[in-house]
DNA sequence: CGCCCCGGGATTTTT
DNA sequence: TCCCGGGGCG
C-alpha cells in the first residue's frame, strides 16, 4: 500500500510460499510476519494492522510447514476476536486452519481442565461460576459467618477474592501471611477457605479459577505441563498488556522447555509427540502483541508491567514497533498523540498516517446532558443524510448510566441504535434462571443452582424450606438433589412434598434426555430439548406467561430465544453436552455478539469499544469526575488509565470525532454542575472546531456564577473554571419529560402543521413507517428538518 | 410463606 | 432515580 517500491528482506525467506502474505505490509509489519525466533514483541499501536499481522504470521508458519496447525495455539481476549482470526487465518490456509487453538485465555484453560479434571479432585463435569453466581455465594457465605460487622461487604469480599486469585494466591497460601490476630483479616481467611471449599463441593470453577487451577496443575503435574509444552511449540498472545499475573504465569509455564527426556503423558487421547527419547525440547516460541497505551484493565489485575518488561522476561526478545495507522486521519492521530503523551512513564510512540489531515474534531458544551444528547442525535442525522451508514457510526460514554438520555433523545429523533454490553442478555434473571435449571441437571453437586431455581416459579420452598432440605442433605451425606427425592423424609407439609417431588420429577426427566446412561450418546437435540422439557414442566414458562406484568411478556420471547440458542448450538457442535453448553455461555461476553448491528448506531461504554473502528465517532460526558472518572482519582495509576480509555475512545474514530460534554448533569436524582476534562485541553486547540465551548456557555449564563466546587483546573486560556451555580441553570436541565407519551392513535398526514414542545411550530412532509414506529418527517419553520417518532414525541396538531 | 411498603444505598470498567 | 433488602402484615 505505502512504500511498496522499498525492497524487503525476508529473513530465511525462500521466497514463493507466502509472498502474497507479504504484499502490501509495511516494513515493520513485514518483520512482526517473517521474524523467528525464540520471542516477539509486537508493540502495536491502534489502528497499525496488528490483527492482520498476527494472522499472516499463523498463515506464514503453516505454509512453510515450520508447524502443523496443531502445534499452534493462539489467545485473544474475546471469543469474537477469536473466531474473526480462525476465519482470516483460514482465508489464507484454508482447511489447515481447524487443527489450531485459537481462543481466548479462559476457553483454552477449560479445555485443559476439562481433560485433567479428574488429576486433581474434580471431575470433567465441572461447571463454571460467573461472577454473579460467585457473588451469590460469597453473599451466603458472608451472612452465615455475620462478616457484615466486621465490615466485609460481599462485594468487597469477592473483589478481594479475586485480587488474590490473579496473583496466584490461594487461601492457605493468604492465611500463612495474613495477619491472623486482626479479627478481620481473620474472618477474610475463613471466608476464603469457605469459598473454595464450596466451589470445590459444587463441582464448579469461577473466572479466576480457570487460569489459576490451570497454572497450579501445571506446577503439581510436571509431566501433564509437559505435554502441552511438547504440544504447542508457537504460542501467540493478543491484547498482552491487559494479561494478569496468572495469565502471565499461564503463558511461562506453556513457554518453559522441557527438560529431560520424561516418559510421555498421554492424557484423553490426545496426540503427542512420539515419545522415544524426546531430547531437551527447548521452549516454545512465543509472540506477544499489545499496546500500552491501550491497557484499561488494571482494575481486574492486568499488569502493564507484563508487557512494559517483555525484553527484561525474555532476553533477547526481538521488538517490532508499528506506529503508521491505517484507520485515522491525521488529526484525530495528533489530539491522541497529543493527549497519551501526558502520561508520563510510558515508550514514546508516535501514530501517523499518510492519508492526510482530514476534518477537524468538533467539540460541543450542551447546558444538560439532554442537550448533549440531542446535539449527537442532530449531528448523527445530519452526516447520515449526507451518506453516512448509522452502522458506521458509534456513541461513546464512560458508564452505562449515561446511555439513558442518549436512549430518549436517540428514540425520539428516530435514529436506529444498538445497545451494545449493558444488561447483557445472559445476564437476565430469566436466563440465569433457564441456566440454572440446566446446571441442576448437568452438576448434581452444584447446591446454588439448585437453590436458585428450588422455588422459581413459586412453590411455596422458602428459606426455611430451603434450609431444611439442605441440613437434611448435609446429615445423609447426600446432594442438594438427592435430598429432593426423599421429600417424605424432609418433614415438610404434604403440599410441600407434592411440589418438591415433582420438581425433583421434573429434573430427572430432563436427565434422562440430556444425560444418556454412559455408552449412549445423547441426539444434538437433547440440549434444546431438555431445555424445553425444564421451562415447561416446571411450570416456569406458565408462571410468566399469567402474570400480567408487560415484562414477563419479554421474558418469555429471552428464553425463546434462548432454547434458539441451544438449537443453535446443537448445531454447530453435534456432539456438544449440556456441559459444553454451559461452559460455551458463560464464556461468552457482550463483546462478542456486536456485529449484529447493522443499519443502527452503536451505542456502548468505552470499555468496550476496544478493538472497534467508526468512521464517525462519538465521545459523551467529557468532563471532569466522568472522564476522568471520580473513582479513580484516588487509586494509584487511575488517572493515567483513565486517560488511555479516553485514547482509546478516540483512536477508533476513522473520519470524524466529536467530543462532547455537559455543563450539568443529573445524578442520583439531583442535578449537578460539571467541569470540562483535563484531556480536553490536552488536545492542541487548533484540532477542535468548538460549536458551542464551554466558555461560550459560561459567558452566555445568567451572572451568578460560583467557584467550580471544588474541581479542578479551568478551560482554555481565557475562562477560569467559573461554573454557573445549579439553580441559576435549572431551566435548561431536563428536559425531557420523565414521563413517555403515546400519541399512538394520532392521525398525521403530509401538510398537516404540528407544534413541538421543543422545536416549535412545522409542518409535516410525509409519515413514514407503520404503528409504533411511525415517524414523521417535519420540516420546522426554523428551517430545522426532525425525524420524529409519531408514538412519544412531544407534539401536537394544530 | 408471600406480598408490599419502606428506607437506604449506590452507582466504573468485565474475561 | 432506581434497585435492593428488610421488616411487617395477611
């Protein structure tokens, strides 16, 4: 593409084979594909090609036959970047592609797991805990232990939990350091030993786990470490910089060589090298990518230092810098240049581009965050009709309570938008509900499930009841579940018995489909059938489809969806078990199901708009306590990685950014004033083309003014943080009704003239659409044309 | 045991 | 503002 005239040395190249997989690679790009060696660090910043790199890497290495596809294991983040680079490497091998890993860091744990469960006191069936189902549990454990009044909060208390679980530290390693005479700390201890204990009994892992139960087997196992180390002799790691220390661990144990000649493990028929006197098998080769600049997960343990230190881990380790981008125009590249670089501690990295300056970044101050929202709403209609895909565009903002003005402003503008994260779909009671059902059956031993489901619907189980069938099941040494069948034992009311044994019936039948005695095989079809026969005799889809409350009526189209799901998943792996099912959900993340976008504007937070590109983007409630956000002002490295989440914001924009902010904001109710952010006036002031700035608003405002209270910093040169007190502002704050209209039954036709609550008087040119999606095209006697949603806009005939 | 009302609390990001 | 949990009552 650029510099294609430079010619390319191809170190060992024999020319041929993968010619083309050099064809228009850039000289560095070019290196990261052809380098061999022990180790690689590919420092790639946004938008340089790092994804197309890493595939034309695999693909080299298989054409030339230095490794057959099963000798290569790959790790991204999310299952969706690693089914989009099983597809791009496959384009470019073919067939060859099926035989590699390519998944991400908690897949490939399971897998491993799954096979050497049995090695260390689990069996192959184990379920997997989110952290909502962890968070059920640690909650239960807390209260039965009074945790509360020493202070330890659940959520606390799995935060903890998990800290230490990424740093490899397990409860009897915490216990011998911790310091025990602190009755807290004590407490923490137990609570800790509680929470592995329960999960071991459950038969369940939790996200943690999955790395760390790996890495301890590793350690215990020398020979079953061997394995894979003889197994996987390229290992390529993407997004390095957001690896925690356990996954770091992870990666050196898969990278150590193997000494000596042990005798060959062979474990669940898979297929190992020929043991015959292996000599000293020297450690894989190990290729990282990542981006410092982009770390935005040390909150959850990643460890920058991982890749910061990569040459200091691995001597000799070559490093490849991509700095040319492919995706931006210059002038966005020169605000993120310019803002990254006031972290200070950081390799100087400069993006660039050749495709020009493009169009300046447009800035714009709304009085209210409704304000802010209908000046995206307007901006976003207005470079669609100028021929902008909406799927082409992207709405940024810092946590998902903001999506909601933006929601209300969007719907009512008639702008198509997508939701993407948020109340994640497997999220929903319904559905962790229908899971729960399925793990009852899949995981006999996992008591939580069981407790979950025991009285959805309402058979009248409380706690008490629940309690009783527990104690009961703890007296006989029996299950959760076991301890059903015996509801004649339990000493509960005869209608109590009725439903427990019924419940207990029900289970069992779906067992029956789902878990064939061994030597069968279940159909494809016993997931979605089980899962049926589950929702339905239990009454739990009845339940729903009487109440009278609307939602119910969307829960049962979720779990519709849901046994579609299942279908779907019978599908695509034929031999695939309930077990496999389950594990196959809780792994996937939001993140993963976002390209079923199309024709909609993508609205999420700026989590996880990582990895993505817009042509136009959007960044919301740039202000000072959002963005940066107030939390982490006070943690150590907070504001640096707030800084590279806002960078990160801005390198997915293609063609246009915009950044926008509100001068007051509603939270918790209340309504407060915001001050612009810091990173704002990182940004040379010549990149911003300000519609409306911040300082334009504060001269405008009535003549009260106050101090900022308490925040920080001021705006530009010119205006020092002078904020005009709420009340003086309460006029402009929210306008938008809280409660939704329906004009549902309005009859509106072309020449009809309309009133506007916001925008005026106009005149209707045509209605388009059908029922609660008419939308009426207005053109208004400002001279402004409005999309309008004829069922909740604020309008009226006149 | 379940429902309802009340008050309090909480609000970052997620494999 | 909204959600959750606790407590009281039917």
């Amino acid at each position: 593409m650029v510099e294609s005239s430079v010619p390319v040395v191809v170190p060992g190249g024999t020319g041929g084979v993968d010619d083309d997989l050099l064809e228009g690679l850039n000289p560095p790009q070019r290196e990261a594909v052809t380098y061999r060696g022990p180790a690689l660090l590919i420092v790639a910043g946004a938008g340089s090609g790092k994804t197309r790199v890493l595939t034309h890497r695999i693909a080299s290495l298989l054409r030339r036959r230095e490794a057959w596809p099963s000798q290569i294991l790959a790790i991204t983040f999310t299952n969706k970047a690693a089914g989009e680079m099983r597809e791009r490497v496959g384009q470019l091998v073919g067939e060859s592609a099926r035989g590699m890993w390519i998944s991400t860091f908690h897949s490939a744990c399971v897998r491993i797991l799954r096979r050497e469960a049995e090695n260390f006191g689990f069996t192959s069936s184990f379920t997997i805990y989110d952290s909502g189902d962890s968070r059920a549990l640690i909650k239960r454990l807390v209260k039965d232990r009074e945790a509360e009044r020493f202070g330890l909060s659940p959520a606390g208390v799995q935060g903890r939990i998990s800290r230490l679980k990424n740093e490899l530290t397990d409860a009897a390693a915490f216990a011998r350091q911790a310091n025990l005479s602190d009755p807290a700390e004590r407490l923490f201890s137990e609570l800790f030993g509680d929470y592995e204990r329960a999960l071991q009994r459950a038969n369940a892992f939790d996200f943690d786990d999955l790395i760390a139960q790996t890495v301890y087997l590793f350690r215990a196992f020398p020979a079953v470490a061997d394995a894979y180390r003889k197994r996987f002799r390229h290992i390529l790691v993407d997004e390095y910089q957001d690896t925690n220390a356990a996954q770091y661990a992870l990666i050196h144990e898969l990278t150590r060589p193997v000494v000596g000649a042990a005798e060959a493990y062979s474990s669940g028929g898979m297929m190992i090298f020929e043991p015959e006197h292996a000599p000293e098998l020297e450690g894989a080769s190990l290729t990282v990518v990542g981006d410092s600049d982009q770390s935005i997960y040390a909150f959850r343990g990643a460890d920058i230092r991982n890749i910061s230190e990569f040459e200091r881990d691995f001597p000799g380790a070559r490093v490849v810098l991509l700095e040319q981008n492919y995706r931006s125009t210059q002038n966005i590249l020169s605000a993120a240049n310019a803002v990254i670089g006031h972290n200070f501690d950081r390799k100087a990295k400069n993006l660039w581009t050749d495709s020009g300056a493009g169009e300046r970044i447009v800035g714009y101050t709304g009085y209210s965050q409704h304000d802010e929202a209908q000046f995206v709403a307007d901006e976003i209609e207005a470079i669609h009709r100028s021929g902008v895909d909406y799927s082409q565009v992207a709405v940024f903002y810092r946590t998902n309570a903001q999506s909601r003005a933006l929601e209300e402003i969007l719907i009512r503008a008639a702008v198509p938008y997508k939701i993407m994260g948020g109340t994640k779909f497997y999220e929903r009671a319904e559905i962790k509900d229908a899971l729960a059902y399925l793990t009852a059956v899949a995981n006999p031993a996992d008591e939580m499930a069981l407790r979950r489901i025991v009285n959805k619907p309402k058979r009248g189980i409380g706690d008490v009841s629940i309690e009783t069938i527990s104690r009961f099941a703890a007296d006989r040494g029996i299950t959760f579940r076991e301890a059903l069948g015996h509801a004649g034992d339990l000493g509960v009311g005869p209608k109590l018995q009725t439903a427990i044994t019924h419940l207990h019936g029900v289970l069992g039948a779906a067992s029956e489909i789902m878990l064939p005695a061994t030597g069968e095989v279940a159909p494809p079809t016993a997931v979605a059938d089980g899962l049926s026969l589950l929702l339905g005799r239990s009454g739990y889809l009845d339940a729903l489809r009487m109440s009278r409350d609307p939602q119910d009526e969307a829960r049962v189209e979720n779990l519709d969806e849901f046994v579609a799901v299942a279908r779907e998943f019978a599908r695509n792996n034929p031999d695939g078990t309930v077990i496999d099912f389950l594990a196959e959900v809780a792994l996937v993340s939001d993140a993963d199901d976002l390209d079923d976008a199309s024709g909609s504007v993508s609205l999420m937070t700026l989590h996880t708009a990582k990895g993505l590109e817009y042509d136009a983007v959007f960044i919301t409630g740039v202000e000072e306590d959002l963005l940066p956000h107030r939390i982490s002002a006070g943690e150590p490295g907070g504001p640096a990685e707030e800084r590279r989440l806002f960078y990160v914001g801005v390198t997915r924009a293609r063609k246009r950014l915009y950044l926008s902010l509100a001068m007051t904001r509603a939270q918790f109710g209340e309504i407060a004033s915001a001050v612009p952010s810091r990173f704002l006036q990182e940004i040379p002031a010549d990149l911003v083309d300000w519609r409306q700035s911040p300082a334009d608003l504060v001269r405008q405002a009535p003549p009260r003014f106050g101090g900022g209270s308490g925040s920080r910093g001021g705006f530009r040169n010119d205006t020092p943080a002078l904020l005009p007190k709420s009340t003086s502002l309460d006029r402009f704050a929210n306008k938008v009704p809280a409660k939704v209209r329906d004009n549902g039954d309005m009859e509106l036709a072309a020449g009809d003239r309309i009133r506007h609550d916001d925008f005026g008087e106009g005149r209707v040119d045509a209605v388009t659409g059908e029922g609660a999606k008419r939308i009426a095209h207005v053109r208004f006697d400002s001279g402004a044309a409005k999309k309008l949603l004829v069922k909740i806009a604020p309008i009226e005939k006149i």
